[in-house]
C-alpha cells in the first residue's frame, strides 16, 4: 500500500467513526427533547386539574355562605 491508499482508508475511517457517533449521539437528544414535552404536559394537566379543584372547591364554600 502507498501513502494515498493509507490516507484513504485513514479519511474513509474517520467518516465512518463521525456518523456513527452522530446517530448514537441522536437518540440522546430525541429523550431530552421526549422528556421536556412530557414534562411540559404534566404541568399542563396538574395547572388544569388544580385550578378545577380549587375553582369547585371555592364554589362550596361561597354556596354555604
């Protein structure tokens, strides 16, 4: 082998390294992302709920008054 078929293999060896390592590195960033959604929709449901809750329960106590 000559200096430019190492060089190759070298640059091919390399690409191939730097994709696998960017596919591996985007499910990582898929769960942040999965995780911030899923956290903002708890929040969204708990806001809704609590204020539901206190609402009915505020109503209760003025009807008894």
């Amino acid at each position: 082998m000559d200096k430019r078929d190492d060089n190759k293999q070298y640059y091919e060896a390399q690409r191939i390294s730097d994709e696998i390592l960017r596919e591996r590195s985007l499910p990582r960033k898929n769960y942040s992302q999965r995780v911030i959604n899923l956290m903002q929709e708890k929040i969204d449901f708990f806001k809704t709920n609590l204020f539901t809750k206190i609402s009915k329960s505020l109503k209760k106590i003025f009807d008894k008054m």
